[in-house]
C-alpha cells in the first residue's frame, strides 16, 4: 500500500489538509501526519515515528510532502534512514496532496503520484 | 420563450440530472471528487422549490443563479451560477423574450463563464460542450439539432487530457472519462429542447 | 488595514494556515477565514459575512486566496458585490498565505502582496 | 585540530550566537520570521550541554549533527543538522585529525547543504558564506583571514533578492538586508579562527 505523509510546522496544518484530501478522494487514500513538534516546528524524531506507525500500518511506499523548505530537509534527513522507500516531493502543500491523493485513489502508483504533485505548481485552479 | 417554459426547463434539467445522478457521480470519480451529481442534484433541488413564475425573466433567471452560488456546490454550481446571475441582466423584466434576446442571454452567461473557469474548448471542462452550442444556436440550428450535437461533444471529451479544474491535477490519468460537467451540459440542452419543442 | 482572506472547503484548513501565517508573520497581519459550509464546501453568503466582518475590523484592502477553483470562482463573484476592494489570488493556498503575509507583515502593500502570493506557484521550497 | 578544539569550537560558536541572538531575529524580521538567532541559539545549547570530550571526533560531530536535526530549528537547523552528520563520516574514531581531514569534512559538509537546500553563491542564503570560506581554506588562506572574508561574505548579501528560503517569497523587498543565516555563518567561522588560533 502507497500513503502519503504530510510534514507541517503546526500540527493542525497537516491534519486539516489531510481531512480535506480524504474528503476529495476517499478514506482509502492512508494519509499520516507529523510537525507541529514543541507548538510550533518540524524535528527529525517525530517525522521518523510517523513514517514507522505507516509502515506499521502496511505501506511500502511513502509519498512525502513538507509545508516549508525546513519540512521538506527534514523529510530527506529521514527517507535516508527508513525502511521503506520514499519519495520527497517539492510541491505545494494543499494542491500536491490533493493530487497526489487523486492519483493514488484511482489507482497510479508512487511515482506517479510523485509527478502529480510537482506538476501542481505548474496548474492553475480555474 | 415564456417564463412558464423557463420554469419548465429547470424543472426538466432537474428531472434529468436527478436520474443521472450516479453517472454523473460515477464519471466525477473516475477523474474528481464524485460529487458531480449530487452537488447538481442538491442545487437545482432548491431551485425547483422556490422558482414560480414571478412575471420578470430577469428576476426568475438571477434567483436560480443566486440559489445555485449559495447551495454548497462545487466549481460546476459556482459557475453556472455566475453565469445566470450575470445571463439574467440582458433578460427582460418581464414574462417574455423573444429568440435573440434568449441568445443574448446565453452568450452573456457562457463569456462570464469562460471569464470565471478560464477553460476554453478541449481543456475537458463543460466550455467544451457549451461553446459549441451556443455556438450553433446562434447560427440558426434547431435547438434539437445543438442538443444532440451537445451530447456528442459530452462524449467528445473522453480522449483528452483535463487541463482545468481538479481534474487536470490527475494528468494523462484524466484520459479515458467524459467529463461529468460536460455531461450535465448536455442534459441542460436536452432539456431545453424539450422545453421548446413541445 | 489590508487583511487576508482564506477560503477553504473544510474550514479547518484555512484556519491552521492562518495561525500557521500568523507564527510566520505576526499577530499584526489580520486574516479572516471563511468556508466549509456544511461540513464541506464554500458558498457566497460565508463569504460575504467574513468581508464584512473584515471591513467591520477596519480592512481597506482584501487579498484573498481559495484552496481550490470554486472557492476561487466565488471569491471573484463576491468581490463584485463588495464595498471593500479585493484582490482575489490565484496561488498555491498555504504558500501563497505564507508570502502575502511576510510582504504586509513588512510593510508592502495589497498589490505587491498579490504578486508574492502568485509568485509562490514559481518558487521551490529549498 | 583536537577534539577539545572542537568542543571549544561549538561552545564559542554559541557564546557568539547568544551574543548576536537579538541582531539575527532583528535581521530574520526583516525578511523572514524573525526566529534565526532564537533558533540556533536554542540548537546550540543543547550542543554545549551535551558535547563532552568522547574520545572519537566522528562521534561528536555526529552528536552536534542529530542534536540541531532533533532539536526544532528552522531551515539552518536542518540543513546545519544535516551537513554535520554527513561531515562526520569522513572524521576519524580518534580524538585527533590533520588539516587535510578537516578540509575534507568541510567539503563533504557544505556538499550536503547544497544537496539538501539546492542553495548556490548569489541565492542570498549562508551559502554565500560557506562556498568561498571553503574554498580559500582550502587554497590554503589562514583561518583568520578566511573568516574577517566570511564576515564581508555575510555583509555582501545586503543588495542580493533571495532565490531560495522562506525569503524568496519576499521578491524584491528582500533587497536591502543582510541575510541572517550568513552572518550566523559568518560568527562560526570567527569563532574557529579563534580557537584554531589559540
Ligand atoms: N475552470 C473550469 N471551467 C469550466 N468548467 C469547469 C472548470 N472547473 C471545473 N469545471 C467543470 O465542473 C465539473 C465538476 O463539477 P463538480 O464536481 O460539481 O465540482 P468540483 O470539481 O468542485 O467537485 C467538471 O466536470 C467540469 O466540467
Ligand atoms: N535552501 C537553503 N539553502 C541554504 N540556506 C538556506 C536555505 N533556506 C534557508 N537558508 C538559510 O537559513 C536561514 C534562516 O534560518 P532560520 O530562520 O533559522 O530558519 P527558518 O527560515 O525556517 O525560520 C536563512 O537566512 C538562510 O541563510
Ligand atoms: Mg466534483
Ligand atoms: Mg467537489
Ligand atoms: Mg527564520
Ligand atoms: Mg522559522
């Protein structure tokens, strides 16, 4: 199973998006969360749990996504150091989730959801 | 046209969207959020409940947009709600209007959509099935003619690749599905041939 | 005073962006939140109450950001109704926030914020 | 260079920072979120806290590396963090290392900072610091020299617009200020001229 995980500086930020993106494409979409560390921040042991407790829950494969640069240096600190592959994507935060989310509800693999997510900087909303 | 066949009509687009609701879910999964028909089916609900002939096409026509930008309904329903609301000020202020004054209105609706969505044809979103036939209506084709040319460009849409809203975020993955917004905009037209038509 | 304006399906999301911008970019950027009528949407009546309640609060000036392109379409419809002008922005949602508010929280104007919000969609987060 | 150089090193590093804290914020204020010196000054600590004469560089270079990637801090902490775990791995397990080696580790930790902030000479961040202090090291420049030119490195960021960091959103209004993360840049390498010339 492919998840995604959302990485924030608050907590709130990542779960949000979450709900919204399980809105848009379904509960079977497994999305975790981390951030949000001391109120306010990102630190490498907490992305670190999170991505164990997906594991742990069966992914094999983990599209990752940060709100801010710090978010996203941390998520590369840590896939150097997991189990499970995965794939550090620099794309908006909101409009990559639901992409990637998209993707991954009908059916595209990891890299796919990958390219969706990228390309949502070069999209536009109507 | 007749402020009782405008009532007629929506009435009708009601009923049809109503009976393809989950189509019109279904085809909004495959490339959205499969919502297409419910967010339809809720907004032209109210709409049926408070449109009655109120004597002015104008006020009639900016009610059902008005009640379609305040029911909950996804970038559809915000669209053909501007749409209406800015259609309704070329409409008159009272029970009639003749052919070109409904073309009129149809134009002003379908620019103020385009300048809302920014989707032009081929970008898989319903201007695909809009411009076209508003297109041919203003030509002089018979609105059962536009209605059924509708429906082919509804089903025109499945091999290209969404370039606006949501569903262009699915990429190639887009390819393969009618749009459902186009699908729906085909049922408007239907509708509206029956309307005139009988 | 030039406020922000979030809009979002699930009103959740645009209130953790807002304290999000607000841990960023201090307590002095005002930013109004409005959507997720009835669980999960955006309408025109939400809308137009926060404007109003922002220009109640002394707002000049709205930037506004949607999530996704209907919260977007009806930001412009209820920018035609409104007393206050408001630059509705097409950006990336959490990333555009973040910029319009370092550019008000450091003294630029309605404009300029809309520009670094826009400009959002061309940056990379590291 | 020792390893109680080294210890030295960071606890002069962070008397500095500590000293600075207030102009770094002021400095991240003007063109970020106000947090540079709060942040390091706070990763430093728990650094000094903890740094002790282990008796193998490799390790403490790796405790100071984990501790500012654990300890939560911005953008610089991560990608500090991130540069000393990887420089750690060309440290010897000795309490002691030759110039050569600490160039090396030097080397190996600014690659890392341009891998994970994708960062170059020009984009207004410490890397404008870190790139041409490397590289008169490394040309064989005296430390002190090399960090009174860190010091005039960090100030030529005042005109750049930054390309990369939180500031980038700023566009043209980060013109006009010195980057913070520069200047913190800029105290680590007076802090190791000093005790490299002690
Ligand atoms: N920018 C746009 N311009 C024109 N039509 C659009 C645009 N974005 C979406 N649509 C239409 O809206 C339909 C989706 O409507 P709906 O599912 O009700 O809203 P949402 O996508 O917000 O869930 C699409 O099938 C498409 O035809
Ligand atoms: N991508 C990057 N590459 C190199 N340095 C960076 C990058 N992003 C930020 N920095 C440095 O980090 C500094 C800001 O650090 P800090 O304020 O502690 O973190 P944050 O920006 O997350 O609040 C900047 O002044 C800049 O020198
Ligand atoms: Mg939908
Ligand atoms: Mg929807
Ligand atoms: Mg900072
Ligand atoms: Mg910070």
């Amino acid at each position: 199973m492919i998840a995604l995980l959302l990485v924030s500086h608050l907590d709130r930020v990542a779960a949000a998006v979450r709900d919204l993106i399980t809105e848009l494409a379904g509960a079977d979409v497994v999305v975790g969360t981390a951030g949000g560390t001391s109120g306010f921040g990102v630190d490498l042991a907490t992305i670190e749990a999170e991505i164990r407790r997906l594991s742990d829950r069966g992914a094999t494969h983990i599209v990752a996504l940060g709100d801010m640069g710090s978010s996203v240096i941390l998520l590369e600190e840590s896939a150097c150091g997991a189990d499970v592959p995965i794939e550090v994507v620099d794309a908006p935060f909101l409009e990559g989730a639901v992409a990637s989310a998209m993707v991954l509800a009908t059916g595209g693999g990891a890299s796919e959801a990958r390219t969706a997510a990228e390309a949502a900087y070069d999209l536009r909303k109507r | 046209m007749t402020e009782s066949d405008f009532v007629a009509l929506w009435r009708a687009f009601y009923d049809k969207v109503t009976a393809k609701r989950d189509e019109l879910n279904q085809l909004d999964a495959a490339i959205g959020d499969g919502d297409h028909g419910t967010n339809l089916a809720r907004g032209l609900g109210r709409v049926v409940e408070e449109l009655k002939p109120s004597g002015s096409l104008r006020a009639s026509c900016r009610m059902v947009g008005m009640r379609l930008l305040s029911t909950v309904g996804g970038a559809s329903g915000a669209l053909w709600g501007s749409a209406l609301v800015s259609a309704s000020t070329v409409l008159p202020d009272e029970a009639q209007m003749n052919h070109e004054t409904a073309l009129a209105a149809l134009s002003r609706g379908i620019d103020q959509m385009r300048a809302r969505g920014k989707a032009e044809v081929g970008d898989k979103t319903m201007m695909d099935v809009w411009i076209p036939a508003v297109t041919a209506l203003e030509s002089g084709a018979p609105v059962g003619d536009v209605a059924a040319q509708a429906m082919s460009s509804a089903e025109a849409t499945r091999p290209l690749q969404a370039r606006r809203g949501r569903a262009a975020y699915l990429g190639s993955r887009s390819i393969g599905h009618v749009d459902p917004g186009s699908l729906s905009t085909a049922l408007w037209w239907e509708a509206l041939a029956e309307v005139v038509d009988s």
